[in-house]
C-alpha cells in the first residue's frame, strides 16, 4: 500500500469511529508521517460550514462565485449612456445589462439595455443588433416598444444600446401570487399574452424565451412582453437563420422549453415552439404548477423528461380543470409541434371560446393514441388487458419483419418470396389501419387514463371500415379484438367479433388454419360464458374431433380444449362426464407439461370448478391451497387471471364457514391488482365486485352498499352503458336496499338492472330472468301481489323446468307466484303452487338438501301469514322426521330442526293453540342446546318471537 | 440520448478544448439571466454544453464518465478565467464599490477564491487521482454522490468516503495557502 492509500485508510476507518476507538486507531499507526497527516486532516474534516460545502449545487451560491468571477459590469454603472440619465440597474439580461433610465424629451422613465463588453465582439453584437431590428418591427401594446439604440463610450470603445419603453411592473408569477385573480381573470391576462406573441409571429418574430419573468403586469393589470433576447425570426431571413444556427439553439429556460427546443432540432424551432411555452405559462397560471417540475433534477434526466414525459392531465392536478381546459393545455403541450394548436391565436381562440361557454376546436386525443402513451407508462396493464391491442402491432411489425428477412436471405424459393410478399402487403395493411385509428379524433376519452376497451372497440370499428378486401386481414384482427374482448369481461361483444370474425376467416379460407381454429375455440368459449352451455359442450367436441388428429393428442391447443370440454359439462350439467373428462386432462398435463406449469395449474382450477359443483368444498380447499403459492407465481404478471381461482376457492371457503379466509382472498386480489394495474383500471374494479360478492355472503351489507355504489359509479363513466360491471353493481345495491327494507330504491334498481341487461344479453338469458324474479321478490315483500304477478307470469312460461340449468330458477319463480296470488287472495291457486314449488325441490334435491327445508320452511310461513294455518303445519310435516336424524350427525340439519321447530311454534301461537306451541319451543330449545355454532341472528330473532307469543297468549287468557 | 460509440473514442483534454468555448459564452450569458433559475446550476451550463455539443457530436462520445469528466474540466477552466480576468482589473486599480440595490450581493459564506481551489485541486490529484476527479465532478458538473458512482465506476459509499477525504485534504490546503 502506498503511503498515500495508508492515509486515506486510515482516515476512513477513524472518521467514523468514536473517540476512543479513534484514538487507539491512530496510536496502532506505524508510520508516524502517516498518523501526522491523518490527524491533522480529521481536523480538517471536523470543519462545519467550510465555503467549500457551499460548491454543492446551490444555485444561488454558485451564481454569487460566478458572478464574482466574471464581476459586475459596467463597475461603477455609468452616469449616461447616450442621452440617456442613468438612475439605477434593473437586471442583467443574458447578455447584457438594463438600466433605469430617464428621458429628457418627452420626459420619463425608460429601460437602456447594453452589451457586455467582452461580448461586445462577434456572434453576441450581431444578435444584439437583431434584438434591435426584431423589435423595431413590432409595434404592439402588449409588447414592450423599442424606442431607441445607439452606440456609447464607455471609456474604451463605442458600446451598442438599446433603450425600451419601461413597464412599471411585476414578473407575471409573481403577480399572480400577490393578486390572487379569479380563473377568468387569469384566462383573459393570458389572452393578452397571446395577442401580443401572436403579433410578434405576424412580423415574422419568433420569442423563443417565453416564461413567466418575461411578462410584466402593469399596474392596470395588463402584461408587456419583454426580453426579445434569444428571438429569432421566423421564415425567410436568411441572414438571422444562418446567425443563429451557428449561435447554438439551446437558450431558453428548460421548464418552458419545448421538445424540439430541448432535443436541439433547431431547423424545426417555429412559431409553435411559442405555442408550447404557453402551453406551459397557462397551465402555472391556472394551477400554480408547471406540468413539467424540474427542481433539482439533474438536468441529462430533465431532458429526457421534456422529450418523453407525458405530463398528468390538468383534470388530475385540479378536478374543476378536468373537460375543455385541460383539451386546451394538452393541445398546447404535444410532444409532437405538428399535433399543437399551428398559431397562437388558434390557442388563444379556444380560450376565448371557454369564456364564451362555446365549444372548443381541440379534440381530446384519440383513445388509441392515449393508450400507446398509457401501454408504455404502465407494461403491466398492457400485459393485462392489452392482448389484442399489442397483438395487432405485432402481427403488423412480425410480418413485415419476416418478409424483410426473407428477402435478405435469399435463400428462398419464388412461390414462398411470392407468399411473403403478399403477407407484407396484408401487413402494409394492417399497419394503415392501426395508423388510421392512431390519427382518427375521438371525443369520449376525455382525460382519463384510456381504458383499453376503448382502444379495442375503436380497433374494432376501424377494422370493418378499413379493411373491406381483406377477409384476411379482417378476420385476424377481429379474432384479436374478440380476445381482448373476452379478456375484458365483455362476452357479449367478444361473442358478436368473433363470429364475423369467423366469417371472414371462412371467406379467406382461415378456418382450418391455427388461428381459425383458436378463434373458433374462443367461440365455444364465449357460448359457456353466455350461459349456452349445451352449445359450448357441442363445439368444443367438434373441435377436439378435428384438432386431435391434426395437432396430436399431446398438443397444448388440445389439451385445453379438454378443459373446455370438462368446463362446458359441468355447465351443461353432466357432473359425471366431466368428471372423466378433467381426469384424464389433468393427468395429460401434468405427464406433458409437469405439476408447475402454468398450464396444469389453470387445469386444477378448473377441475376445482367440478368438485365445486359437486359439493366438495374441502377438495376444492385442499387442492387450490397447495397450488396457491404456483398459480400467484405463475401469474404475477397477470393477476386478474386469478380470477377463476381465487372465484373459487373462496365459494368453497364461503361454503364450509371460512368467511374470513375468502374475504382475506378477495381484499388481497384487490390489491395485486391495484398494485400491478393502478387503482382505476378495469381488473382493479372487477376485482372490488368480486370482493362485494364475498362481503355481501358475510352479511356486511353497508360495505357491499358502499363498494357496489363506487364501482356503479366508476362502471357508469368509464364502461359501455350496459357493461355487465354496471348491471352486477345495480344488482347488488338493489339487493342491500332490500336488507335494509328500502323497497322503493331496491326496486328502482332491479328495474334499471333489467333494462340494461336487456340490452346487453339475449332475450331469455337467465341474467335477466333472475332480475326480473328478485324484483318480483321485492314486491312480494311490498304486499303488491299484482305487480309481482305481471313479473312472473311470462317467466314462467320462459323457463323450462327440465333443462337443469333453469331448473332452480323455475323453482323460485313458481314460489314466488304462488306468494303473489296468495297477497291476492286466490288462495287456491297460491297453494298449489307453492306446494309444488316445494315438491319440485325435493324431488330435484331430496329431502335432505338444505335447499329443500328452506324451501319448506319460506313455504310455511307463506301460508301462516294467509292464515293457512293447516296447510302451514302441513308442508313442514315430511320433513321433520328425516331432518331429526340428519341433525345428529350435521350441524347445518341441526341448525335447520331448530329452525323448523321455531317455525311450527310460531304457527301455533298464531292458531292460538299455545299448548302445541309450548311444545314446539321445548323441542327448539332442546335442538338448540346441541348447536355448537352460537345460533345465527334470525333463529335467535324467532326464538324471541315466539317466547313473546306464548306469553301474549298467556296473558290473553 | 446515446452517446454510446465506441470507434471514436477521444481524450478527455481534447473534448475540454471542445467544451471550453462552449461552456464560457453559456456560463458568461446565464449570468443574470434568472435569479434563481436553473441555467445558473452548473448541472444547467453542462446539460446546455451537451445539447450544444451534441447537434453536431452526437457520436463522438465514449460514454457519460468522459463527457461529464471533460465539462466539469471546462467548467472548472471558465471559473478559473474569470477569476483571472478579475484579478486582473484588481491589480488595475479600478475597483470601486457600487451602491446597487439590485447589484449581485456577495454571499457572505463564499469566500472561496478559485484560484487557490484550483490550485489545491492540482495538488489533490497528484496525491488522490481518484479523490479529485470526485471533487471536481462534484463541483464542477455540479452531479450528486449517487451520479458520479456509476460514471467512476465505484460505488455510491466510495464516492462519500473520497469525498470526505478530499474535503479535508483541500480544507488543509486551502489553509495553508492562506497563512
């Protein structure tokens, strides 16, 4: 080691050392020279507040060294400059300094600018005297005028000058700071500023230096432009270009600085890099904030950041500047001058326009222009929701890229170069089509994040438009579109693209191709998803009948179709097929891809959706939570398609009494997604419904109240109107108005749920079947026993009882009607078909399905508020025995005898026969005694009402 | 933003040379310019130096650690005149106190002359090559402990630890100089 490493070794370890430590540091020092210099440097650095910690990057303190180090100028300020009395220095300009002069003829107060001397020479005295000729072509109130220029000594040599009018003022920001003006006031003053840029443009002026300090407010409030100092003439002045070429373009202050003034492109500097400055100007002026800040940063990453930093939409900054007003600044502030407003006064008109309450001319930007800006701030999201959006580019950009390195080969033969040539050209296409939607205005994205949907429905629209010759071309870019479609909870429509999507494949003769065949894959897909679940089942066979020969039993494409096959059945349902179907899948899987793959992880879930429908939870349970910590590796890039998985998982923990667990579950999806979308995209929201569902199981009806209404309204605003996001929320806040016994609003709801879903699904689709039977419901409750009738009566014509699908809502709507006719006093009627109701279950479900004794158990209390006494005890007699021997071994039966003593009681209290009654609540209390659970509130409530009866009763007597 | 070319790689003097020019007439027009703004941070001058530079040079740069090592030379160059020049009117005789209300008041904590920094400078890198190219990368680029690690190829601690080093050492000589 070097003597001088010694020392600074040394220095290192005692600088942080403690004083004792220090001292044995240094003594344990060999060399005595090396312990000297060390000790007399700790010294040193014990300093504070050395002027050399003052060489950091404070601004002010460097500007004070060099401005020392270049030293005032002239020194002492000189008595006259020309005619001109000289009373004091106002600033020193960049090249020059301004003094406050006075003038005898007419007499007053004028600003004389001089160059400094050691620029007096070369480049800076020829822009000196452009400076002089620029303004004296400018004759503007709202600029300050030129009124005179010369030359003076100054001991040494003739020195140029320039004397202005003097604006007795305050730099526009801090105008705005003392006065606090109203935003129109602030808009109009801005206006002025335009007026007189816009005159300077005329004459063929370019400021290149606009900002804040360069606008004084007078003391009637009116701005005056000053400092033409870097201005540069537009257009034809051959001499002032080729000047100021040679003099470099980078003047300006950064923060107004536009890209092109950034990136150095000085043959692209025109009137709209003005345009941009007061883009930058109007938004400090409205929201006290550049949209770009710069502070502090180092400056390579402030230039980075003017080049590619898309500044937060005014609206984000300040919600009332959300609409035309941020149009207006975002117009302003385009990266690219030829997207800017081309002239100040069509800024300055659109302002004027805002003040007129008139529509502007700025469009919000096309949602696909949008999105590419969103895609590449957050890749996650792109990942996502972006399938078809980035697929699309892909498609273009691989083609074309194939085709290129075909033809750099060479290698060739004619037929193939011939096929890659035509593939270009379908690519050309393409890419004329993204482009088209790239440029096409479009007024719904107001400021918002984009949402891709848009993206993919304006792509989709487009495709129709552009590509009419081009089944091709058509067809693969609306398979596309369906698959991001799908991806984005929209069957429907994802379900509409792909067949004609589909048609045009066949036109193009795609359909046998791979990609007509994902695409038909995605259509049997979709069928499930609609609810046509024998129809999926049938598609999915067909295509497993033609992929397996062709791909191989083995192949991925295959192999996923069985999933399909296994997810139709279950839907269909045929349990028991899907059952051999998901067997055999998986164990494929898991031979050809092994147990971790994301592939046969999505394959246990879907086998967990059978176990589901099978009733077993705990399987379900087992299954998922090993393959848990898998399936969130596999996917932490695309949460959202955890979706089916953590659905069921928490279904099967909601079944077995986990509440909390499957709760935890849904929060946490929430915040993946948060953290991997950003709180206001779709996967996000979908997410917080999910968790609704889940809060709505736990009985926590006020924050499934809370989060169905924020998600109703962020569906309401950012989705289709008939988004199924917005008709699940409606449903489910018509659900908890109905808890809390508000029926009109419950009603209203359901109703409004209906309409939309009309819309969006099928006619007959169950969605809409079941809106209609809970709004029935709601009325029922409401005594309207007509209203709930006219709702149920075509339903029951609809439905049919033998397709198992619809069977269980044939169920409820039979019930229902029978409630309404009983409300009507067509007891006859009512009766009968409540008895059915509760006969069809049991035969459906037997006697020993929880279902079945609620069904009973609702029938009973039907008929004891009739004052069907007889009829009330009786539905609930073939019950009793068998749930008295199911209660011994299961909880749920136990907690279901108790109820059903309950309901007998309560019946017998109200045929006032109490000696029954009182034997009706032993038994409940007895079968009470054995629950291990405490009991659930309603049992508790019927314990109350009955106990209360009895005594009623008692007293009557 | 690339300046990444490996086939013309350059002496960091010669792009000094380059940068001088340069950065005087920036350093001379941002006087002034802004009270407080940021063409006054010699991070500002450098950046304006790059972009200036790179209309014409875009290639011609090794990478960031030559580019930023040759500013803060020619940074450090125009202080340095401009000190001289100033000492040069002194010794004129012709230096005479202006009541200004808006002169450029002197910092009361800066008194450092440039001359003796420089001066101490030179003697630090004989001794601490690397500890001086952190200083004057520091004070003369104007760039953060946490910019200067990557281009100097050391870590973050590294560069605190030479920066304590060099302080002191400088602290040292300054006073020396001084007495």
């Amino acid at each position: 080691m070097s003597r001088a490493d010694a020392v600074q070794a040394l220095f290192a370890r005692a600088l942080g050392a403690e004083a004792a430590e220090r001292a044995r540091l240094l003594a344990a020092e060999p060399d005595e020279d090396v312990r000297a210099e060390c000790e007399e440097l700790l010294r040193c650095a014990e300093r504070e507040e050395h002027p050399l910690d003052a060489w950091t990057v404070e601004p002010d303190r460097l500007r004070s060294a060099l401005e020392a180090s270049l030293g005032p100028w002239p020194d002492p300020p000189p008595e006259k400059v020309g005619p001109y009395a000289i009373r004091g220095l106002l600033g020193a300009g960049s090249m020059s300094t301004v003094f406050l002069g006075e003038r005898a003829h007419p007499r007053g107060d004028v600003a004389v600018k001089v160059l400094k001397p050691w620029l007096a020479g070369g480049e800076a005295l020829r822009r000196f005297e452009l400076e002089v000729e620029l303004l004296s072509r400018l004759d503007h109130p709202r600029i300050a005028r030129i009124l005179d220029a010369g030359r003076a000594d100054f001991g040494a040599a003739p020195h140029p000058y320039l004397v202005l009018e003097f604006v007795r003022g305050r730099p526009l920001d801090a105008w705005v700071e003392a006065e606090r003006p109203p935003r129109r006031e602030r808009l109009r003053l801005f206006n002025a500023v335009c007026a007189g840029v816009a005159h300077a443009h005329q004459k063929g002026v370019v400021h290149r230096d606009l900002k804040p300090s360069n606008v004084l407010v007078d003391e009637r409030g009116e701005p005056h432009l000053v400092d033409f100092g870097v201005a540069r003439a537009a257009g034809e002045d051959l001499r002032a270009a080729s000047l100021l070429t040679s003099m470099g373009q980078i003047v300006g202050t950064l923060e107004y600085m536009s890209p092109e003034q950034a990136a150095g492109r000085s043959d692209e500097i025109d009137t709209r890099a003005d345009v941009y400055a007061l883009g930058v100007l109007l938004q400090e002026l409205l929201t006290g904030r550049r949209p770009i800040e710069f502070e502090g940063r180092p400056l390579p990453e402030c230039l980075r950041r003017i080049a590619e930093e898309e500044p937060a939409p005014l609206g984000q900054v300040d919600r009332t500047l959300a609409g035309d007003l941020e149009t207006i600044v975002r117009k302003a502030l385009e990266k690219d001058r030829a997207r800017r407003y081309a002239t100040v006064q069509e800024l300055a008109g659109d302002v004027e326009r805002f003040l007129a309450n008139e529509p502007i001319t700025a469009r919000p930007p096309s949602s696909i222009y949008l999105a590419r800006k969103y895609v590449r701030r957050h890749p996650a999201v792109a990942a996502a929701a972006g399938v078809g959006a980035l697929a699309l580019v892909a498609t273009a950009v691989g083609v074309s890229l194939g085709w290129r390195e075909a033809r750099a080969q060479g290698r060739l033969a004619e037929e193939r170069l011939a096929a890659a040539e035509a593939a270009r050209e379908e690519s050309d296409r393409v890419a004329a089509v993204l482009a088209g939607v790239i440029r096409a205005p479009q007024a719904s994205a107001q400021g918002r994040d984009v949402l891709l949907r848009d993206v993919v429905l304006e792509l989709g629209d487009d495709i129709r438009e552009h590509l009419p010759d081009h089944p091709r071309g058509r067809g693969q870019l609306g398979f596309f579109v369906a698959q991001s479609l799908s991806t984005l909870g929209e069957p429907t429509r994802a379900l509409e693209r792909v067949e004609a999507s589909l048609a045009d494949m066949e036109k193009a003769g795609m359909l046998r191709e791979p990609i007509g065949y994902d695409a038909r894959r995605l259509r049997a897909s979709l069928l499930g998803q609609m609810g046509r679940a024998a129809e999926s089942r049938d598609a999915v066979k067909e295509l497993l009948a033609e992929g397996e020969p062709r791909y191989g039993a083995e192949d991925e494409r295959v192999l996923g179709l069985l999933l399909d096959l296994g997810t139709a059945l279950v839907n269909v349902p045929d349990l028991a097929a899907a059952e051999n179907v998901f067997e055999d899948a998986l164990a494929k899987h898991a031979r050809v891809f092994g147990g971790a793959d994301p592939r046969t992880l999505q394959a246990k879930v879907a086998f967990a959706g059978l176990r589901l429908s099978q009733g077993r939870f705990d399987a379900v349970i087992a299954e998922l939570s090993d393959a848990w910590p898998l399936l969130r590796a596999a996917h932490a890039d695309e949460p959202h398609r955890m979706k089916t998985a953590i659905g069921h998982l928490s279904e099967a923990l909601t079944a077995t009494g986990e509440l909390e667990r499957a709760l935890a579950l849904r929060r946490e999806q929430v915040e993946i997604c948060e953290a991997a979308f950003g709180p206001d995209q779709y996967h996000t929201w979908d997410a917080r419904m999910d968790l609704a569902g889940t809060l709505m199981t736990l009985g926590r009806f006020g924050e499934v109240q809370e989060l169905s209404s924020a998600v109703l309204e962020w569906a309401r605003a950012n989705l289709d109107a008939s988004h199924p996001m917005v008709i699940g929320s409606l449903s489910s806040l018509g659900s908890c108005h109905l808890i809390y016994d508000r029926f009109e609003e419950s009603e209203a709801s359901y109703r409004e749920a209906i309409k939309l879903a009309e819309l969006h699904y099928p006619s007959g689709d169950l969605r809409i079947t079941t809106l209609r039977l809970r709004t029935a419901e709601v009325a029922i409750y409401q005594a309207k026993g007509a209203e709930a009738k006219a709702l149920l009566e075509p339903l029951m014509a609809e439905l049919d009882p033998r397709d198992p699908a619809q069977r269980s809502t044939f169920f409820r709507v039979r019930n229902c009607l029978g409630k309404a006719h009983l409300i009507l006093g067509e007891t006859d009627r009512g009766v009968e078909l409540i008895e059915a109701a509760v006969a069809d279950r049991v035969e459906a479900e037997g006697m020993a399905s929880p279902y079945s004794v609620i069904g009973a158990l609702d029938a009973s209390d039907s008929f004891g508020r009739s004052g069907l006494y007889p009829e009330a005890l009786a539905i609930l007699g073939p019950f009793e025995e068998p749930l008295a021997e199911l209660a011994k071994t299961s909880a749920v039966h136990l907690e279901l005898a108790t109820a059903m003593a309950l309901q007998r009681g309560l019946i017998h209290v109200r045929a006032e026969e109490p000696a029954e009654a009182k034997a009706a609540l032993a038994r409940a209390e007895e079968l009470a005694a054995g629950l291990e659970q405490p009991i659930a509130d309603d049992v508790e409530d019927a314990f109350q009402l009955l106990r209360t009866g009895l005594e009623e009763a008692r007293a009557h007597r | 933003m690339s300046r990444t070319k490996p086939e013309r790689p350059r002496d960091t003097d010669d792009v000094t040379a380059a940068l001088y020019e340069v950065l005087r007439d920036l350093a001379a027009r941002s006087m002034g310019r802004e009270r407080a703004g940021h063409t006054l941070q010699p991070t500002a001058l450098v950046h304006e130096a790059w972009l200036r530079l790179a209309r014409d040079d875009r290639d011609t740069w090794p990478d960031d650690g030559l580019f930023f090592a040759a500013c803060a030379k020619a940074m450090r160059q125009v202080l340095i005149d401009h000190a001289r020049r100033r000492d040069a009117r002194k010794r004129g005789g012709d230096l005479v106190r202006v009541e200004l209300a808006d002169a450029s008041a002197e910092e009361p904590g800066l008194e450092l002359d440039v001359l003796a920094l420089d001066e101490a400078l030179v003697g630090l890198a004989r001794a601490y090559p690397r500890a001086a190219r952190v200083v004057e990368l520091r004070f003369f680029a104007g760039l953060t402990g946490e910019e200067i690690a990557p281009l100097l190829e050391i870590s973050p601690r590294t560069v605190d630890g030479d920066w304590r080093f060099a302080r002191a050492w400088l602290i040292r000589a300054l006073e020396a100089g001084e007495a």
